[in-house]
C-alpha cells in the first residue's frame, strides 16, 4: 500500500554517462517498471520528481503500478483527492501505462476476491470527473508453482482481466523464475525481484529462456549506493530485457528520484 515515507533528494549511484557503451550492440529499449507504493502527498506534490522524469523522457517507456492499499483500496470510484490528482496526471502522457495492483497470495487468495479488484479497477474508466483510467493489471505474490492447478488459475484470472478492462496489459509477478507455461497468460513476467547481491551472485539473466526476455522484468531492491545502475542496466538492454526496476529498500517505501532519472537516461 502507499507509504508516506520521506524522499531522498540526492543519490550516489553511478549513471549512464560513465558506463562505457560503445561496444555494447544496438537492441530494443528497456521499459522501466515502476512500483509507485510512494502516496502522492497534497496535490500530489510527493510524485513531482516522478513526473518531471516522465516528462523530460518522453522516449522511454514508463510502466507504473498503482497501489492505493495492497489493491485498489475501494470497492468503487477514488475518494481520494491526492490519488486522483496524481493518476490523472501520470495519464496525461503518452510514455505512461497505469497499472493496478492485485493480490494473489501464491494461489490462497479466493478467485473472487482477486476478480472484484479488477472490476474495481476497470470502474476508475468510468470516473466522470479525471481521467483515473488503468490500463492493466499487475498480479503480485503469483505462485511459480509447475502445475495444471496453478497455470489454470491464471489463465483465469488473466482472461478476466482482459476481458474487465479493454486492451488490457497483464503482469504476473512471482518473484523469481517462473514456469514457461506460465507465459502464455500475460504480457510480462517479474522473473526476479531481491537484492541486488542475489541478482549478482544468481546470474538472473543466464537464468531467462531467449525467447522470454522481451517479456521478462527485473526488480531489484535493497540497492546499495555506488552500484553501477548505467552499466547494469546497459547490459540488461543489450541482453532484451523487457523491463527492470532498481529500488533503495525492500518494499518501494524509501523513494530516490535521481536513481530514476539515471534509470531512464540508461532506458
């Protein structure tokens, strides 16, 4: 859910410009998946250096999860003025796709419930007064279990959205290496999501199939100061990766808004 956690205005990590790319071969550009649990403060005042990058980026490619309360914290339109205000804007751009959290529970939490929060989602469309429209869906705590139960269920859960929300996007989020089944079901998979030690010492990117990088997500938390976010992510690009994250803590609660402007001048 939101947190109302302060901001940190200066960052020591290390950007683009002193990465050596020249030898590096040209491939597609990488989307940076957001996880914006940050609440958007008075007039969402808190979110001004997100939309300040978004704007001064207007080639790369934000995808951005909303996350009002561990999912849309409502069983109807925003009340919440702050929160309408900031989703609106983020609208406003063309380099922006607003996606709502979900909850699954690693295959506990009832099909119902995680349905309801859809429809929930899908209702924002309909909110007459700002443009809060969400434009697909972002399915956390997805079980990688290797099963026909398992893959059944989210292919479930992934036509439902599909069909509650037009053109919808559909993320699964397991955490780590997923079952390649479990692809056929959405459009991008979070495919490693700990520390940046973990992602160093695992070797994720040797770990993703060829044929599913495009549609894989990196994002790493607990980022230490001084990591070489350019290069890494150079090579996260030159590799095909669809899309990554770096955050400071565990949880997206502790916000850094110069470490995203050096990940979207390495997008």
């Amino acid at each position: 859910s939101f947190t109302t956690s302060a901001l940190i205005s200066t960052s020591m990590y290390i950007p683009t410009l002193l990465t050596p790319l020249l030898f590096l071969p040209l491939s597609t550009a990488i989307d940076i998946l957001l996880p914006l649990y940050l609440y958007p403060g008075e007039s969402a005042t808190a979110w001004s250096s997100i939309f300040t990058t978004i704007s001064t980026h207007s080639t790369v490619q934000f995808q951005i999860v909303i996350n009002p309360n561990s999912g849309p914290g409502t069983t109807s339109f925003l009340t919440d003025e702050n929160l309408i205000t900031g989703i609106s804007k983020l609208n406003s751009f063309t380099n922006v796709h607003t996606l709502g959290y979900v909850l699954t529970g690693y295959g506990k939490r009832d099909n119902a419930a995680v349905n309801a929060d859809v429809d929930v989602y899908a209702k924002w469309s309909r909110y007459p007064d700002a443009d809060i429209h969400i434009e697909g869906i972002y399915f956390d705590e997805v079980s990688n279990d290797n099963t026909t139960e398992n893959f059944d269920r989210m292919e479930i859960l992934s036509k439902h959205a599909r069909n509650s929300i037009s053109d919808a996007s559909v993320v699964f989020n397991p955490g780590y290496r997923a079952p390649e089944q479990l692809f056929g079901f959405c459009d991008m998979m979070v495919e490693f999501e700990h520390p940046l030690a973990d992602y160093q010492a695992e070797g994720i990117l040797e770990q993703i199939p060829g044929e599913f990088m495009s549609k894989s997500a990196v994002q790493i938390i607990e980022t230490p100061e001084g990591t070489d976010v350019g290069g890494m992510m150079a090579e996260m690009e030159q590799k095909g990766l669809g899309a990554v994250f770096f955050g400071v803590d565990c949880c997206y609660k502790v916000w850094d808004g110069k470490l995203l402007e050096i990940m979207a001048d390495a997008a």
